[in-house]
C-alpha cells in the first residue's frame, strides 16, 4: 500500500528511526512471548505473568531513548546547519510530541497489566487516540499530486 | 489514489480498530476476536486487490511470472505474512493455552525480520539518510 519514502513522510520518522522501532518490536515480541509461556506453564486460565511488565515493555522504553537521543542530535545538527530554523524546530516538535505519547501509552499499559491502576483501557489508549489525530492532520497536509 | 488518500483511509482502518479493541478489552463485552479484527481483515482485503492489481498491470507486458514474483516478493511476502499473522493471534487469544505461543509469534518474527531486512537494505542503500 505504501512505499517507505511515503511512509516517511506522512509519519515524519526517518528510515533510520523506523529500523530501531522494527529492532524494538522484534526483541518485545520475543520477551513477551518468554513471560507468557512461563505463565502458561503455571496453570492459570488467562495469563497471570511471572515477573514485572516493566521488564517486558523495557525494549520499547530503550528504543524510545535511543529515538529521543536520536532525535536530539538531529534537531540540534538541523538548527545549526540549516538555514530553515523553522522547519529544525517544527521536526523537533514533531519527533517530541510522538515520542512522548507513545511512551506515556507504554507506561499506562504497564501499569494497567500490573494491576496498580484502576484506569479504563479506553483512557490507557487516549494517548494513541491524541497521537492518531496528529497524523490525520499530517496526512491531511501531504501534497495531492502524490 | 494519491498518499493523502491512502493515508487517511489507513487512519480510518486503524481508529476503527483501536475503538473496536477498547470495547473488547472492556470486561463487558465477550465479542468473538475475529469479530474485532474485522477492520484489519477489511484493510488485508484492499491490500490482496491492491497487489493482484499492480501484478496484473506488469503482466500485461507479458513478463515471465518468476521475474513478476521476485520483482513483487516484499509486497507478495509482506501481505502473505500480516495475514498468516493476524490469524495465529485472533486463534490464541479465541482460544487460549490450545496454541503454543512460539507457533503463535512466529508469523510476526518472520514478519518483523522481513521488515527489518527490508528497511535495512533500503537504508543501506542510500547516502545521507540521517536526513
């Protein structure tokens, strides 16, 4: 449906930053798929898992460091060379904004699977529903002759 | 149909799933998995026409078809894989502890390893991609 460059520029990622959150999926799907089948092997009927969600989310949570790391050192690289400051700073708002949310919904998931919230699943995904808006308006920009 | 066009109907698909999997993870409702995967199913649809589509365009050129399949094996692997995916979860969590987990994430390894290599060879590929 869609190429990478057109990926790229509807979400605003880099290729780059894509690769490391393809990299943090594979590793989480691999320490999720650990925890559930230790708690499989437990007996109980729906996964009760051994051990902190914390731990399993910790790929995301480092991927997300890496980006904003990642991104810091572009924003800083763009304003500095660039003659657009603009255009820097508005990249930089961008890569903020998504990298937040997502690690805010990250973190309320954790504690929603862990049991320490009493939150809803609906307001646990509001950041993603907030991040979701974000893109329409992105995809709402993108050129017609495309 | 142009980007914006295709961006926003992949935004609609994936809105109506995120709504669809609140409403499900709510204790309240018992829909059956397959039933809430429906958007996605909807969205595997397009992309199957989309990609009969676009190898039906080459082949009226009258390409040889294992020069076709190589030339389409991302977007032939890629689909055959999100399917196959999408499947072995809604089986798991339709019913739980029948499946063994690894057979279940095993799709999504090879898919994620595909897209990885896929994305890798992209960005090796190009000069100046910290741009």
């Amino acid at each position: 449906m869609f190429k990478l460059s057109e990926l790229v520029r509807w979400l605003g990622l880099t290729e780059f930053e894509i690769l490391v959150n393809l990299c943090g999926l594979l590793v989480f799907t691999i320490t999720l798929a650990v925890k559930l089948s230790a708690a499989g092997s437990t007996g109980g009927v729906l996964p009760e898992l051994v051990g902190d969600w914390f731990t399993v989310f910790s790929p995301l949570f480092f991927i997300d460091i890496c980006n904003a790391y990642f991104c810091v050192i572009v924003g800083i690289r763009m304003y500095l060379d660039s003659d657009n400051k603009r255009k820097a700073l508005h990249r930089f708002m961008w890569s903020t904004y998504f990298l937040v949310l997502i690690a805010i919904f990250k973190y309320l998931l954790c504690l929603k699977l862990s049991g320490k919230t009493g939150l809803e699943y609906s307001e646990v995904f509001s950041p993603i529903f907030v991040l979701l808006q974000l893109v329409a308006v992105r995809a709402c920009q993108l050129p017609n002759s495309i | 149909m142009t980007l914006a066009h295709r961006a926003l109907f992949t935004w609609f698909i994936v809105l109506v799933f995120l709504i669809l999997l609140c409403l499900r993870l709510d204790p309240h409702t018992t829909w059956n998995w397959f039933v809430t995967f429906t958007p996605l199913w909807f969205f595997d649809c397009i992309l199957i026409v989309y990609v009969i589509i676009k190898f039906i365009r080459k082949w009226r050129n009258l390409n040889r078809l294992t020069h076709l399949l190589l030339l389409y094996k991302w977007n032939i692997g890629g689909v055959l894989l999100t399917i196959t995916s999408q499947v072995m979860i809604c089986l798991t969590l339709e019913y739980p502890q029948q499946i063994p987990i690894y057979v279940t994430i095993t799709p999504l390894i090879l898919l994620l390893s595909t897209a990885i290599f896929y994305v890798g060879s992209r960005l090796g590929k190009r000069e100046g991609w910290l741009r």
